[in-house]
C-alpha cells in the first residue's frame, strides 16, 4: 500500500475525479430544442458545467453562469461571471438580473439549460421585491453562522428571493427547462441544491420564519414584512410538467470512486454514509469510536454536510473541525490516519479544502505548543492544523459533492 497521506491524498483525488464535469455531464445533454438553447446557472462547478456543454452539446448554444471568484474555467460562447460567497455581493447581484432579462421574452419552443451546483444559492441572488439588498446579505451571513443546515438555510433563502425557489422558471414563461444537477446537499434532493430556481418549491409559506426563530435570528424589517405576504406561487406562470431534471453527480457517486482505489491499493473500504449531517466536532468523535473498533486495512468513508455551530472568532470550517473533535476522540490511537475535505476546495471560507489527521497529532500538536482543546474551544480548528503543517489545499476544485471524509486504519 501507498503511504498514510500519499494513499489519503490520492483517495481523494479520485472521489473529485468522479465528480469533475466534463467526465459526468456530458451523457446528460438534452437534445436541442426546435428554438434557442439558453444555457444559465450558478455554482461553483458552473463555469465547469458550462466548458462541458460547450464541449459536447450538438446545437448552437448562448448564455450566462455565475461561479465564485478564483473558480472560472474558459468558455467560448457562454459567459461566466463572478460573484461572491457566502454572502452574496453586487457582482452576483448584477449578473442573475442578467439571467432574468435573459430569459425574458422566451416561447414554447426554446429551451433553459440550467446548471446548478453548490453555491449557487448566495452566487446569484436576488431579493424578493421589497427586501433591501444590504438586509439579505446579513440574514445569509446569520444563517451561515447558525448552526442551520442547507436544507434549512435554502429554506430560507427561497422565501426571501425573486429566482429561487422556482421563480427562475416562472421568469422563462413557456419556454421548457432542461435542469443539471451537480448535488452538494444531503439526500441529493435537487429543489435544495442552490436553493432550486428551476424547481417548484412545496415548502409552506411559514416555514421560513418557524427556521428563523428556532436559530433565533434577527429578522430586519424589509425581511419582516416580507415573510408576512403572500404571493403567487410560480407555477401561476410556469407549467413545470414540461420540465426535466437529472442529477449528474453526488457524493456517492465519490465515494464509490474513492472505494474503488482503496481496494485497488488492498484497503477494504466501509461507506459510513453520504448523506451524514450533524455539529462537526460530535460526528467526529463518534466517527473516531467507530476507527477504534474496526479491523485494518480498511478506510471508512462517508459524505454529507456536517455544520460548525460558531461560539467563537476562531477559523476553520467542518471539515477541520471535525478532525479536531476526531484526533481529541482517538488520543493518539496509533494506526489511525484521516482526511476531511471540501471537495469544492474550500473548508468553509478558509483557503483549504480541510486536512489530515495522523497517530501523532497531538504529540506533536503539543511539542508545537498548541493545545487542541483551546483550539477547538476558540472555533479554530484552521489555526491548529495550519500550525502542524497538516491543511490540505487543493485551489478551486470547479466542482462540489460536499464533503468528503476518509478514516484509514492500517
């Protein structure tokens, strides 16, 4: 077998190798309409998405996707914008009003191609009318900061948007929508992935406000006044029998990538799950128990979001918290290693996909004077590992099953 981290890098090589667009979409590619193919998205796979279309779609195609900064990818005939995340900024603002007018005007015979991943939830966002712009930007950053999960944050985000939840659709008329899904939620259910602008949303109109007052969030007026209307749903616009929608990646499509190497290598893989949601630090403990009872070679691999509820001004995301609660968990059980990634390449809003977990963290950890209690305590897991040299970077990744996480022992 391959070294501890050669074997845990190359393990997680393959699980974004899985989920790289131009290896998963392309089969996906409707064929072209009588009329015009408008292609628009958001994500931080959607630059990507949009290079594979180009690449492998039969008719002549036009459009705009927006995708974080640093996660552009050339593209001839569709334009790539972008924008920021997690909060929302003008540039993202900008551009999805592009996308409305956009597809404005459309008839029965043209067709939306709409790819969605990761990201595009705060990538293009505009306010429901009435909202003010500045009082959305701080209600995503509280949620963010919460503890919510996506599937509640997007709840949301919905409520309180002009495209989400549907209402991209309703702005395309007649036209039929071809919707490609590179999945980064638990579940893979496609109305949460970017908060579902294609999508019809069936959350009740209350939801998001009971999601608000459990995280105890402030709510601003704009926002306020806004939860307490009612308005006409899309589908008053927008017949979505006509529409289709396909998922072309997710994280068990990575994970069974990443199994596929392990035996290759002569580690015997154990799929925890893809779908494990939870407070970082918690699973990761549990995750560790799990480790210590188990028989090498075998890796456990899992997928999901795991959320970080933020007590503290520290850095770091789930992915690094989460191996810190683990390396507290198995203090020092020898022949235990871990990796836990983004596989967007962000942890969080650090500048590292996550990191590595090995027999002599803390040894080592303690040798370096960083105490992982404090470091855990103080929400940095980022700091601690940063300080141990042990943070994976990869850079933009241009795409994004959410988290992925591999427990080795040997």
């Amino acid at each position: 077998m391959l070294n501890e981290r050669t074997f845990l890098n190359e393990l997680f090589r393959a699980a974004l190798a899985a989920a790289d667009p131009a290896t998963c979409l392309p089969r996906f590619l409707p064929a072209p309409p009588k009329g015009r193919t408008i292609v628009v998205g958001a994500g931080k796979a959607a630059a990507a998405m949009a290079a594979a279309v180009e690449d492998r779609y039969t008719g002549p195609i036009e459009g705009l996707v927006i995708t974080r900064y640093g996660y552009i990818r050339p593209t001839r005939k569709i334009e790539v914008v972008e924008a920021a995340h997690p909060v929302p900024d003008q540039a993202g603002l900008d551009a999805a009003q592009r996308i409305l007018r956009m597809v404005d005007g459309l008839g029965a015979d043209d067709m939306v191609l709409f790819l969605a991943s990761g990201g595009g939830s705060a990538l293009m966002s505009v306010p429901a009318p009435g909202i003010d712009f500045a009082d959305k930007q701080a209600l995503h950053k509280a949620l963010v900061l919460s503890g919510a999960n996506i599937s509640e944050i997007n709840t949301v985000r919905k409520r309180l948007s002009a495209v989400k939840g549907g209402r991209l659709a309703a702005a395309c008329g007649p036209a039929r929508i071809h919707t490609l899904v590179i999945s980064d939620v638990p579940g893979d259910d496609p109305a949460v992935v970017a908060s579902g602008p294609t999508i019809r949303d069936t959350n009740p109109p209350e939801r998001a406000s009971t999601i608000l007052a459990k995280y105890k969030i402030a709510v601003p007026a704009s926002i306020k006044q806004h939860l307490e209307h009612r308005e006409p749903p899309p589908e008053a616009t927008h017949n979505f029998s006509r529409d289709t929608v396909q998922i072309v990646s997710r994280a068990a499509d990575a994970l069974k990538a990443a199994a596929v190497f392990a035996r290759a290598n002569g580690v015997e893989p154990e799929v925890w799950g893809d779908a494990l949601e939870g407070e970082a630090r918690e699973v990761g403990a549990a995750m560790a128990k799990r480790a210590r009872d188990a028989k090498g070679p075998r890796v456990l691999l899992s997928g999901g979001e795991l959320t970080v509820t933020v007590k503290a001004k520290g850095r770091g995301g789930p992915n690094t918290e989460f191996l810190l609660g683990l390396a507290l968990a198995l203090g020092g059980a020898p022949n235990i290693h871990a990796l836990s990634c983004d596989t967007d390449g962000i942890d969080g809003s650090e500048d590292n996909a996550g990191a590595i977990v090995t027999p002599d963290t803390l040894t080592r950890a303690k040798a370096a004077g960083l105490n992982a209690l404090k470091y855990l305590a103080g929400n940095d897991a980022y700091g601690f590992f940063d300080g141990l040299d042990d943070l994976v970077i990869t850079g933009p990744t241009c795409t994004n099953v959410n988290d992925f996480r591999a427990v080795l022992i040997t």
